[in-house]
C-alpha cells in the first residue's frame, strides 16, 4: 500500500493588506508533492492561509508530514509538528525551507528530518529508503526545465483564482547581503522562455503574476516570453518583479506594456544616497526617478518596496522617503523594517554587534523591529513603519486620488494620458487603510514593550 504524505505550508496570524496574495502558492511544496503524486504516494497539501481554518490533528493522518518552513512561520510549524508526534506517534517529520536550512539544529528538535536547499531531487528517495542521516543535503537544480509543472488539484481549500503565481528561475545574481532567498539559492537559473510558455498553453492562464527576484534580468529570456504573449494574442493580463536598470531598454518596456504587463514590483530598497550606498544598490536617485517614468508612461503601474531601518536610515530620511513616493505618484508602496534573517550577512553583522534583541521568529516578518537601529530607538523605527503606512492611506490621499478620476477619465478617452489609471492605487489605498488600523491597535503592547 502507498504511503500517505500530507504537506502543510504554515500560515501567521499577519493580517495581508494584499488579499490577492493570501493565496499566493509558493512553488516548493507544490512541486514536491507533485513530484512523490508521480512516485506513487498518496499526497495531500495544505496551504494554512487558504485552507479556510487552522490546520489541527484531523488533517494529519499520514505516514509523513512535510514542513515548508520560512522563519516567521517556524514557531507555528513547531505547533504543528507537536500536533502529528500526539496523532501520529510512528510517523516521521520532514522540514525543509529557509529557516530549516540556517537554522538545523533549532529545527532538529522537532523533526525527525530536514533537507537542506532544494529538495526536489532528494525527496523520493528520502521517504522510500529513510536512514539514519537526520540532515539531507539538497543538491542545486541546474536544470529547471527537468521539473514538473506543478499539480495545482492537490491544494486543498483552493477557491477559483484567475491569477498564476509563477515562479520561473531561481538565485538572483546580486546576491544582496541582507537577502534570504539570495543565500538560499545561490545563483541564478531559469526555466526556458519556451517552457514558461508551454505551462501558460497548457493551463490557459489567463492573468500571471511572474514572482521571483528579478523576472527580466534575462533579456534574451524576457523577450522570447513577451514574444510569446504577443504572438498568442489571447488577452493575458501579468505582472512580474524587476529592479531598477530594465526601464533602459524602453523598447522592452514597449513591448511589455503591449503584451499585457500591467504591475512591475521593484525593490527600491531605499530612497536616500546615503541608504543606497549601505544597501549595496548600484543605481542612484536619478536612476530611479527615470525608472519611475518610463513605466509610467508606459501605462505600466509600480509596486515598490521599500525597507526602512539601514543605518544611515533617521526618522527625517524614511518622512522623506515616503513623500518621495507620495511625489512621485508611485501605485503601491510597501515599506517594511530591516529583517535580519537567519543565513543572511545582515544577520552575522547585528549579532556581532549585539544589536538583535528579539529571536522570536513570529516577529522576523518585515513588520516588527527586532533590533537596535543606529540613528533612533526600536520604536521609533517601528512607529515610522506605521506612520509612513499611515500616510500613503490616509483620508487625504484617498480623497486626492479621488477627486482627480473624472478629470483623467476624459483625458484619458481623449488620448492626452498614458500614465496608469489612478484608481489601480485608489483601490489600494482603501483597502490597505483597514489593515494599517489593525496594525495599530495590535502593535501598541509589543512597542510599549520595545528597548530603549
């Protein structure tokens, strides 16, 4: 009989001001458990965040649980393990994920196995001959192309979603120092611009949302894909991540506008010269501001995100940064705070330096302060996250927004505007301002408890 394997992708309790990614699907488990459905197993998988209620013991009967850890959900995936060692006292736990790779031995006390990396080529094996080796090493996947396309039936709790998150390379060739995935998976890799078309055929997606570190860092790669969409014709609305540096090729910039590209999410990072430089981006205001404007008069709206708290970093310069924004009439800006992530140099340099004062990993997810800033004090830091929050979806803002849309409907009818429609960010904002509100009323104990 067919071993049972039931995967759970654990979830916080973080409320999103982005409801369309509650149900973002990172690729991992999805594709591992595809890849044992194929070897024979019989595989449940278990997004939290979509599963419409907490995972609790009736989920778990299976001769294996596979955890997908990143570290603001390992305190969550500890409370699962311990729910299937009381359900299941014979079966065997498996972790695998950011926060297992960095943090093996933190891990190891709740699992009974951990593969470190990218599991897919070590998976099967591990589950039809387990030995003693408590610690897999994954090895790196240089042929993306050799993989399935994911099995998405197998995600239970999945209502119908027009959006294809879509994950299409791997590593990223900055390797930014602060940056988890980028210690995760190395360099970059991709899968063919021919295969990303063949799963788009074979699915009919009709909206994507290209979610890797840098979409278009391959240009050979990012044409033959709009290409593709151009010469298909079938109406595919898509967004991507890029940085800053793709808005040279203005001609690409054309073509993906024409192809559908309607999103572009770029990590700014930071907006001040001085933050830039600590940061390690190669581009300067300048290069930004003309990134800004090319996408715009593209028809092509930004999302930005933006990381407060670098040394350099002043209550003054993140007011500065969000009215940058403001200025610039970027669609959606999230700032978060400096995360120090586990595996990451960011994390060598702040421990060194005893400045991380919170390993609480519930804490570790962009939201909350969990270490001494250089220029201000953690709640400072912490209520400038939520003031710069609270500026961007204010009363003022969504009025302003408002007010403007009839005056650009008919300048837009009359074909004297290109920019994006205002009310991709008016949506945003209104939607957004209810969870910033949340954010306040749940964040007054933890600041009042902050250090100074």
């Amino acid at each position: 009989m067919a071993e049972s394997v039931v995967f759970i992708m654990p979830w916080t309790s973080l409320d999103n001001i982005y409801p369309d990614f509650r149900g973002t699907t990172a690729s991992g488990p999805i594709l591992l458990a595809t890849i044992l459905k194929q070897a024979g197993f019989k595989v449940r998988l278990i997004y939290e965040h979509i599963y419409g209620r907490p995972v609790d013991k009736r989920d778990l009967d299976a001769d294996w649980l596979c955890l997908s850890l990143k570290t603001c959900m390992a305190p969550r995936g500890y409370e699962i393990a311990k729910m299937y060692r009381e359900a299941r006292p014979n079966g065997k736990i498996v972790a695998g994920g950011m926060h297992a790779t960095f943090m093996t031995e933190e891990v190891l006390q709740h699992v009974d196995y951990i593969i470190t990396g990218e599991a897919e080529n070590a998976i099967v094996d591990l589950m039809k001959n387990p030995g003693k080796d408590r610690v897999i090493q994954g090895g790196i996947i240089e042929d993306l192309d050799s993989l399935p396309f994911p099995d998405m039936s197998l995600l239970e709790g999945q209502k119908i979603n027009p959006s294809r998150i879509m994950i299409t390379s791997r590593g990223c060739p900055r390797q930014c120092w602060f940056c988890a995935p980028a210690a995760m998976f190395g360099q970059f890799r991709a899968v063919s611009a021919e295969r990303v078309l063949e799963e788009i055929d074979q699915f009919d997606y009709r909206k994507i949302v290209f979610l890797e570190d840098d979409f278009a860092c391959d240009r050979k790669r990012v044409n033959a894909i709009v290409d593709g969409f151009l010469k298909r014709d079938r109406g595919i609305i898509w967004e991507c991540q890029v940085t800053a540096g793709v808005d040279k090729d203005e001609e690409l910039v054309k073509r993906m506008a024409r192809s559908g590209c309607q999103f572009v999410y770029m990590g700014f990072e930071a907006l001040t010269p001085e933050s830039l430089k600590q940061v390690g981006k190669r581009q300067k205001i300048e290069d930004i501001v003309h990134s800004i404007r090319v996408f715009h008069e593209n028809g092509i709206s930004i999302l930005a995100f933006l990381v407060l708290g670098w040394d350099t970093d002043t209550v003054e310069s993140i007011r500065y940064t969000i009215d940058f924004c403001m200025k610039n009439r970027i669609e959606r800006v999230h700032p978060g705070i400096v995360t120090p992530h586990p595996g990451t140099r960011l994390r060598e340099k702040l421990v060194a330096e005893g400045r991380v004062f919170s390993n609480d990993w519930s804490l570790y997810d962009g939201r909350h302060v969990v270490f001494r800033p250089a220029n201000m004090t953690p709640a400072q830091l912490q209520l400038s996250m939520l003031e710069s929050w609270s500026a961007l979806t204010s009363v003022g803002a969504i009025a302003r927004d408002a007010i403007s849309l009839p005056y650009e409907t008919v300048m837009r009818k009359i074909g004297f505007m290109r920019r994006p429609p205002t009310m991709r960010r008016l949506g945003w904002r209104i939607m957004a301002r209810e969870c910033v509100q949340k954010w306040r009323k749940k964040d007054q104990e933890y600041i009042a408890g902050l250090p100074e």
